[in-house]
C-alpha cells in the first residue's frame, strides 16, 4: 500500500523556520523524483520544489529560491523541505507527490504575527 505522510507544518512567524517530512512507504522512492506543492486557501495549487531520484538535481519556484531547500534520504525513503524567512503569504497546505504513484494529505503551514 502506497502512504504519504507529511509532518512538521504548524504556526510561525514571519521570518521563522520550519522543517517538513515526507515519509513514504508503499513503493520503490529511490527510483521517483519527489514534488513538494502547496494549495492556497484559496485552492491554487503552485510546485514548490522537485528533487531528482538521486538528489543530483533540484528545482525551486522563484517565489521560494534561496530560502527552502529540498533533500531526500532514500535510505529513510523520506523527502524533506527545509524553509527559512517564511513570509505570510507561504501560508498553505502543503503536500509531496510522485507522479503517477500518489500524494500525501498535507501538512499546514500558517505564517502569522
């Protein structure tokens, strides 16, 4: 059975940080680029980052480059997403994804004062 399960979202302030996990099970992830998307509130879905199979290669949105960073740890087959000087309107469910296999239900990030 494929799971997808994100942790780590929560409440933070603007300028704060937040690490978040995708620990999955189910299938082969040392073979699978990983996605790391996010759904506003209202409903618009935008990709974050990408990581290739083996990490040699990385995509970010411009929204975000230079302040998250994507990894993986095949041998955990879990993916992370590191996100520094996190702005208000970063607040969203976000969400990891491999095409064709599936997507977890989401952890929610809200940047507030």
């Amino acid at each position: 059975q494929v799971q997808f399960v994100e942790s780590g979202g929560g409440l933070v302030q603007p300028g704060g940080s937040l690490r978040l996990s995708c620990v999955t099970s189910g299938f082969t992830f040392s073979s699978y680029a990983i996605n790391w998307y996010r759904q506003f509130p209202q409903k618009e879905r935008e990709l974050v980052a990408a990581i290739a199979s083996f990490g040699d290669n990385r995509i970010y949105a411009d929204s975000v480059k230079g302040r998250f960073t994507i990894s993986r740890d095949n041998a955990k087959s879990t993916a992370y997403l590191q996100m520094n000087n996190l702005k208000p309107e970063g607040t969203a469910v976000y969400y990891c994804n491999v095409a064709r296999i599936g997507r977890g239900q989401g952890t929610q990030v809200t940047v507030s004062s």
